[in-house]
C-alpha cells in the first residue's frame, strides 16, 4: 500500500509556542511528483477558516511499516514551508487554539513514531 502525506512547517524561528512542528494538510495515494525547491500553491481549510499560502518543498522523507498482520506501508512524506512569514503567523495561531487539529496532531505523532 502506497501513502503520501503533504505537511505544513511550523518555522521555529516565528517564535510561536506551538507543541508540534508540521501538520498534515493533504493525504494522496500516489506520488505528486513533488521535488525539494518546487514552489506549490497550498490552500486549505481548517477550522472553518480558508487559507492560501505559497510554499516550497523543503524536504521529502520515506518510510516503510511492515505490518505482519496486514498490508505493508510505504509511506512518503512532503514537507511545505511557507513563504509569508504574516500568513503563516496567522496560520499557526489558529492551531494553538484549535481541540480539532490537537487530536490530529497526536494522531500524526503516533504515526512517526
């Protein structure tokens, strides 16, 4: 089974008191084709609030779970960081306050582990 998993950067240098440093904003069964330096158009909603951030791809990180009682997992993850550094501000904001995305987050956090 194949899995990619698009990830939002929370850059550590804003300085926002966030317990978390990406979130997952897109889930594919298949490689976009994305490379370390594109340049990608990422909107999305979360908690009710539409946001449309330029991003680069500044990392691509691959994984395999095997799993003995079922399928096995590849696993790709594409890491985005934001380019507008008021938007992505904002962006983090929401998260610090959002119960929804804290359960993602330990959701995803499992998963890496």
């Amino acid at each position: 089974m194949f899995q990619c998993h698009i990830l939002l950067i929370v850059p550590l240098e804003l300085g926002i008191q966030v317990d978390f440093s990406s979130v997952k904003i897109a889930d594919y069964d298949y490689d976009p084709g994305l490379q370390i330096g594109d340049e990608v158009q990422a909107t999305f909603e979360q908690d009710g609030q539409k946001f449309d951030l330029v991003t680069l791809v500044t990392k691509r990180h691959k994984r395999v779970i095997s799993n003995k009682s079922s399928k096995s997992i590849f696993r790709l993850y594409i890491y985005l960081e934001a380019q507008d550094r008021e938007k992505v501000v904002k962006w983090a904001e929401t998260l610090k306050i959002s119960d929804s995305i804290k359960e993602h987050l330990r959701d995803h956090s499992a998963e890496q582990n």
